[in-house]
C-alpha cells in the first residue's frame, strides 16, 4: 500500500465511523429511555402497592369497629327485656 492509500484510508473511512457513532449515540439514547421507563413503571407500581396497603389498612380498622360496635350492641338489653 502507498502512502497516499495509507493516509487517504481514514478519511474515506469517516463518513462509515461517523455513521457508526451515530448509531452507537441512538442506541444508548434508546436504552437511557427504556431504562427510564422502567424506573418510572418501577415507582408507579410501589406506590400503587404503599395506596393500597393504606386503603386494606383503613378497611380492617372500619371492619374492627364494626365488630366491636355489634358486639357492644349484642351486650344491651333489648325492649320489653328490662323491667322497672
């Protein structure tokens, strides 16, 4: 190979390399994205689980006062049961 092929070489070659960075730059654009999807598909679904939690939560304290009401009312006399 001549010199000049030698040094005429890469700059044929930089229209391929400058491609090949370019594709290089959109695939790890890409994957940034997708990642960050997935961190944020990854948040929502924790704070779906901590809300519902929260909400089974407060419906077995409701569902416990009720137990506790009915009870407390089973306890009272009924009418006609208490003579005076």
């Amino acid at each position: 190979m001549s010199v000049s092929g030698t040094m005429l070489g890469p700059l044929f070659n930089f229209g391929k390399n400058k491609r090949r960075v370019e594709i290089e730059r959109i695939r790890t654009e890409e994957a940034y994205l997708a990642y960050d999807q997935a961190v944020l598909q990854a948040f929502r679904e924790t704070e779906d689980a901590l809300i519902a939690v929260t909400t089974y939560r407060d419906q077995f304290i409701a569902v416990e006062r009720q137990r506790i009401a009915a009870q407390n009312a089973a306890m009272l006399p009924k009418p006609g049961m208490i003579k005076v």
